[in-house]
C-alpha cells in the first residue's frame, strides 16, 4: 500500500470573481492509476468560503478532473465541483452549467497576468515612485534590460507540462512584468480545468519568493499601459468545416444583441481594459473582422486562408474571468446557429 497526496482543488463562493481553494487529503491504495473513478466525495465547510452558513456548513467537493502534481512525490492535483449536500450543483459552480456534453467546442485560452513584486506591489521592472521605460520593446522580449521573471514563467510551463495539461506556449507581452501563455482543450469543461490547474500552480510557485501573480484586467490604473485579458479561441463543428463567409458572419452576428450578458461574466472590472485602446474594442460597441485586434471578436487570417474553416477569437474576456462561465455563455450563444 502506497499513500497518495491529493490536492483538492475548487472555488470559493466570492461574487463576481471567485478564488481558488485548495486542500490535502492523504489516502493509502495499492495500485492508484491515477483517475478520476477512484476518487471520492469530500467535504469542507462552506461557512468559510461565503457557500453555506454556520449552522449548515457542509458543502460537497466532487473530483471531475485529476492530474499529476510535479511538486510532489505521489502527489495529485485533483479539480472538483462544489455540490450541495443534496448533490444538486451549488450556485456557485459555474462548470455544471456547460452544455458540451458531446465535447464539440474546443478552446483555447490565452491566459495573460502580471508577474508583481510583493515588497513594491508593482510590476516586475517597475522601480519605486516611478516607472520603466516606455512599452514597445517589452513584448516578446530578450534579455534582461526589458525581460522580467522569465524563470518563473520557465518554471511554470515545466509545470503544466509535466502535469499533463496541454500546454502550448509563453511569451512575454506588450507591458513590463505582464506574461502569457495558451492552453488548448478539446471539450469546454476541460478547457476550463486546465485553465485553472494552470492557475493553481501559478499561484503556488510564486509563494516564498516575493512575488505574487495579478489577473486584474487593468492594475495600473487609467494609465499607458496594457490590460490583461484572456482571449478565447473557440470553434465548433460547423466553424471548423463550414467553408462559408456568410455562415462566419452569422455566428458573429449572433454576439451582437447579447453585448450585456457576455460582458456580465467576462470578469470583473473589464470597464477599465476595454476602453478601445490598447488593443481593445469598447465595452459599450459591438464589432467583428478579420485580423482585427481592435475588434470584440476576430476572425484569425489563417481560417480565412483556409476557406472559412477555423476557429474566432473574442477578445474581451478578462485575465480574471472564470473559463466556465466565459465557455457556457459563448457555447449559449453559438449553438443555436446551425
């Protein structure tokens, strides 16, 4: 008999953004294979985490994904769903609310962040009382005059890999200190797992090393300085095989009169990245083209080049947006088009 460590992961019931929780349960078994079946329900109290009260602080953790953990010998990470003691789905458990049971939808999300100094709280590269050089030279960056913190962005792609999450690339971008890097999924759910698994070994990495990671979709203020997103890529069936113009001009337009209640779980505080500067769209139009980095969704060239056969890219959700609630509400409004 060999004993486990697993880290059960899942979020909290903060409103509009959600963090993450995290704890360790310690099981003996003899030949673990590493799936989600040989899991069970566990419980923590949800008084603590604004998902039930003192008098009834039970809330149910239900593990829907589970990968390897790199730090950790016999070590799991372990992604679960809040459930009520009913095990109906807690409200605040937005992955139930997907509607990709047949895993049609693929995303991929570019996950952008800042990289924060904890004695400055201000970006890596950023001096005290004052600022770097202006951005311009920051993006895909090398060396060490313009390029800040690329060992733990190093350390974190090892990570992803290493745990098995479908890790596709890094880059450093337009302001000091901000970093991205994409993750791709076959499947809206696993999408949004990974996402988060990806999250949690951010966070984690950066403990005891005076940093700390900012998905604030706009941290230095009304400034010339970029935001953070995290666009997401989507396809499904027809936009990868239609062939046809007009049908990705319909599945556009469909955004259109749904402006409010996109943008309601694209993350909090996107008002301020989305001002149409900076690469943005304004939060109060609606725009679409191809190759357009300015608009709220894009229609990436190489989908064109290929005879309307791809994927589209909204670029208004935010770095701190919840991956679920951005794919359930993106999967509502595509699937109707057929």
């Amino acid at each position: 008999m060999a004993k486990i460590k697993l880290e059960y992961i899942w979020l909290d019931g903060y409103y509009p953004t959600q963090n993450m929780r995290s704890k360790t349960k310690v099981e003996e078994h003899e030949n673990f294979q590493g799936t989600v079946e040989e899991l069970g329900l566990w419980s923590f109290d949800g008084s603590s985490t604004k998902q039930a009260s003192g008098g009834a602080s039970d809330c149910i953790l239900k593990p829907v994904a589970i990968y390897p953990d790199p730090t950790r010998r016999n070590g799991y990470l372990v992604m679960t769903e809040v459930m009520n003691a009913d095990g109906t789905p807690h409200k605040s458990n937005a992955r139930a609310t997907i509607e990709d049971d047949d895993n049609d939808f693929w995303f991929g999300f570019e996950q952008e962040y800042f990289i924060m100094n904890t004695s400055t709280e201000l970006p890596l590269g950023f001096p005290r009382g004052g600022y770097p050089a202006p951005q311009g030279m920051y993006y895909c960056s090398v060396g060490g005059k313009h390029t800040h913190g690329r060992d733990l962005v190093e350390e974190h792609a090892d990570l992803c890999i290493d745990a098995g999450l479908n890790f596709e690339g890094i880059n450093q971008e337009v302001a000091s200190g901000q970093w991205e890097y994409q993750l791709f999924a076959k499947g809206a759910k696993k999408a949004g797992d990974e996402i988060w698994i990806s999250r949690y070994l951010l966070d984690r990495l950066t403990e005891g090393k005076g940093m700390y990671i900012e998905y604030h979709p706009k941290p230095l203020g009304n400034t010339d300085w970029n935001g953070s997103g995290m666009h997401a890529n989507f396809s499904n069936t027809i936009l990868r095989t239609c062939g046809s113009k007009e049908k990705y001009a319909e599945i556009c337009e469909a955004f259109r009169p749904l402006v409010k209640e996109h943008i309601e779980v694209y993350g909090e505080h996107n008002e301020q990245r989305l001002t149409g500067d900076h690469e943005t769209a304004s939060i109060n139009d609606f725009s679409w083209g191809v190759s357009d980095r300015g608009a709220s969704i894009r229609i990436p060239i190489i989908a064109v080049e290929k005879g309307y056969k791809g994927w589209l890219e909204d670029r208004r959700p935010s770095s701190n947006g919840d991956p679920y609630k951005i794919a359930a509400r993106i999967i509502k409004t595509v699937k109707p088009v057929k």
